[in-house]
C-alpha cells in the first residue's frame, strides 16, 4: 500500500491546535471545521509554507518505507537474494569450467580428482533449509582410476525436529529406511564426524574443498553439513561454509565435451539436457554389493548414500572412458560382478554406429555377448527349431512382435491346436516377450515344461 499522503490544509490544522489553547480542546473535526474558513481566506502566499511542507513530509515519508512485494518481503531484500543466488550459480558455474580447463590444459584430465558426496536426511524444517543428517558418503573419483576411494558414515543426530516425527518416519519408510533417532545408527558425534570428513575432503583434495552432487540435492547437501558444523566449537567459524557443494551433472556436461574435444570426437550432439538424461537414468541402480552393509541387508541399495556415489562414479566412467580409450577395471569403472540377466543385446552392429557415445558399458565392443548368443541360437538343439526363432534378435523391450493372424500366436485356453504349432509357438514367444536369458537355455525346454496349460497337456495325451 503507498503511504497516505500529506496535505498543506491538514498541516494548517495541526499548527493551529498547537497554537490556540481552545483548539486543543476541540476534537478534529471541529478543529477542521473551524480552520476550513479561515483557509478559504488565505492567500496563495500564506498557504505556501504548508502545502510545501505537506510536500516534503510525503518525500520524507517515501525515502524511509521499504517497498514490499506481495508476500510482505521487502522488493530489496528480495533482489539482492535473487542476485546473490544469480552470483552464486555464476561462481560455480565458472570454477566448475575452470578446474576441467586447467587440467585438460595440462594435460592431466585423466588423472583430475573429483569427490562426489551425498546425504540422506531425516527431516527438514517446515519453513527453513534445515535438514537432519542421517548418513553420509564420498567418494574419491579419476577417469584413469576410477574410484580411488570412499567414506560412508551413519549419522546418529540424537533427535529429529521437534513435532516432525511422522514425516520423518514416512520419509525414512519410503526412501532409506534407516531407525530414526532415539534408535539411529552410526556417528554419535557430530563435531567428530565433521572435522573426519573434512579431514578425508583434504585428503583427497588439499585446501580447496569441493564435492559434487546432483543439482537437486545441493541445498539439502550444504544444509547437511551446516547441520554437522555448527556442533564444532573449533570450526564454528566456517559454519559449513569450508566445503564447497556444486552440480554434478554440470560437471559430467563439461567434463564430456572437453573429453570429446580430446578425443576428436564430434559433439554437437552433446548439450544439457541428453547428459542430464544419462545421468539420471541410473543405468547402475540395480547393482548388487555396493551399499553399505545397513543397506544391502534391507534392500534399499537404490537410496544408500555410498551406493549412490559409486553409481554416479560408474555413470561418469560407462560415459567417458570408452572416448579416452582408458580400459575399464571391474570394481573401480564398473560393477564388480555383473548379472548376465542385466546385459542387453544389440540386434548388430549397425544399430551401435551412430550414436556408439551414448551406449552404455554393456554394449562397448569389449563387452559385447551377441557372438555366444549367436552361437547358441545355431547349435542344432532340436528338429523342430523354427527360422523365426533363430534369425531373431531382440532390440526393442517395448515393441511385441507376433503375427496376429497367426492363430498359434495366441493359444487359446480351451483351444485345439496341433503338437507341433504349439512347440513353434511357445519359443517364438519367448523370443518375442525378450525374457531375460537364465542359466538353463531355452531350447532345452520341452512342452511340458509348460505346464501352466493344462487343457494342452491332456490333448496330447
Ligand atoms: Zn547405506
């Protein structure tokens, strides 16, 4: 609302109430009665000294409001945070390009330290960025070497915000599920597990403190630590502020480009958006035995911290490693063990060719498994092996393929069918659906494993 205007006959008033003994006594409406005459009198030059002064209250009045917005925030306030926040980005933005050209210019882009970090947390003030650590993890990273290192901690904060004990138990019951405090695990001391893991961040890095997380999560990651520093007497100062959190997925975007640019590869097809698409598909997020110990016994590998950064760890390398030629090592670049039901088969080679930068591990030459699956498909198992069957390779896990004319296609359950259109059809199925390959080859399977028709069973009786 804009300030209420002053005005020269009101002023008028006020000083004539102030003067005479018997204005004093009359109320303001009276009193403005009264003077309405005698100011429909005066001259232009009497009423110039009010309706001047009128004019430089309403100035006076106007330089000491703040204007505010529509939440009530002042307008200033308001700019400056957003400036800051515009700055801020800026900064991290530029020391992010800055750290990959130094080393791409020294040629030791290979060889650059990153540690990626990540939190989980209990819970988060209604109104503020405070949030209530619940575990802790980083980890050491180089393209050359992949996971050099990692440090991961249960957080035992000793209590949650209070009156937030039902969000904090549907948050921990839908993502980690970790105990929540009385009954919370891990580090009891939160000073103590501050300066360990700034200790470890020196360690890895020296003086200059920055870990990388995904831009999602960088308020929550900087809050965490605020949250673990404000118990340390000693580092109080720096309040949380000695460690630098920045984006991930910026970092993976320049990282790829200069990466290409090394290896001169073309990148015009690299921008934000397709390596924010790879970062967060999570390619690895199934794999077995990289969580902590609390984690794999409860199966929620997918929300452990220490899981979560050797995934990206791994994402960094499936994306980059394969254009610096650098071999990858299991356990370091990627997963230690890999399932054989996780590989996805390429149809051939041709599919790989054009976009062959954006394949994960599993289909980089050295790994590839289509030629034992091929072998597989032409080893004569049984007469009644179907050309449809052996020719097909699976490439899409979307598309079903089948000829709806075909009546084999979709047996029926009461249906009469020959013995010999039903093993025909039972394998291409199979094939088609794209079931995951088991250890038992599928052509080792007869009719009666398919045991789950019954009415088939008694007709070929
Ligand atoms: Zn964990």
């Amino acid at each position: 609302m804009a300030p209420k205007k002053h005005s020269g006959f009101m002023m008028f008033v006020n000083e004539w109430r102030d003067r005479n003994a018997e204005g004093r006594r009359m109320t303001i409406a009276q009193a403005v009665s009264h003077c309405g005459s005698i100011w429909e009198k005066m001259t232009v030059q009497q009423r110039g000294p009010y309706n001047s002064g009128a004019k430089d209250a309403d100035v006076r009045e106007r330089a000491k409001t703040e204007r505010l917005n529509c939440h009530g925030q002042a307008v200033s306030q308001v700019e400056l945070a957003q400036r800051e926040a515009a700055e801020s980005l800026m900064h991290m933005k530029r020391t992010i390009e800055r750290i990959v050209m130094d080393a791409k210019r020294s040629h030791d882009l290979e060889n650059t330290k990153f540690v990626f970090a990540a939190f989980n947390f209990f819970t988060k003030a209604v109104n503020a960025d405070i949030y209530v650590p619940a575990e802790f993890a980083a980890c050491e990273y180089s393209l050359k070497e992949g996971i050099r290192s990692i440090y991961s901690s249960l957080i035992d904060p000793g209590q949650i915000i209070f009156g937030q004990g039902s969000d904090a138990k549907h948050h921990s019951s839908t993502t980690h599920n970790l105990p929540l405090p009385p009954n919370a695990l891990g580090e009891k001391n939160m000073a103590k597990l501050y300066r360990n893991i700034v200790g470890y961040l020196a360690k890895c890095q020296g003086d200059q403190l920055i870990v990388f997380t995904p831009s999602e999560n960088i308020t929550m990651v900087k809050s965490c630590f605020q949250y673990l520093a404000c118990e340390d007497e000693d580092d109080a100062r720096d309040g949380g502020q000695r460690i630098q959190v920045f984006d991930i997925q910026y970092l993976l975007f320049i990282l790829k480009k200069e990466v290409l640019d090394i290896a001169g590869l073309p990148d015009e097809s690299i921008n934000k958006f397709v390596t924010d698409a790879f970062f967060t598909k999570d390619f690895f997020e199934f794999t077995p035995e990289i969580a902590c110990q609390f984690h794999e016994e409860n199966d929620r590998t997918k929300y452990c911290t220490q899981s979560m950064v050797t995934r990206w760890a791994y994402t960094f390398s499936d994306f980059m490693c394969g254009d610096l030629a650098i071999t990858v090592q299991p356990g370091k670049h990627i997963p230690p063990k890999t399932k054989p039901s996780y590989r996805i088969i390429p149809s051939d080679a041709s599919s790989l060719a054009p976009d062959s930068s954006f394949d994960s591990f599993y289909s980089l030459p050295g790994s590839r498994v289509k030629k034992e699956n091929q072998s597989r498909d032409t080893s004569p198992t049984g007469s009644r092996r179907s050309v449809a069957s052996s020719s097909y390779a699976p490439t899409d896990h979307t598309a079903f393929t089948a000829d709806l004319n075909e009546v084999g296609e979709f047996p029926s359950l009461g249906g009469r069918r020959p013995t010999r259109a039903a093993g025909v059809s039972a394998e291409r199925n199979t094939g088609a659906w794209n079931l995951p390959r088991h250890s038992r080859p599928l052509q080792k399977l007869s009719d009666n494993d398919f045991s789950v028709n019954g009415t088939e069973k008694k007709n070929q009786k």
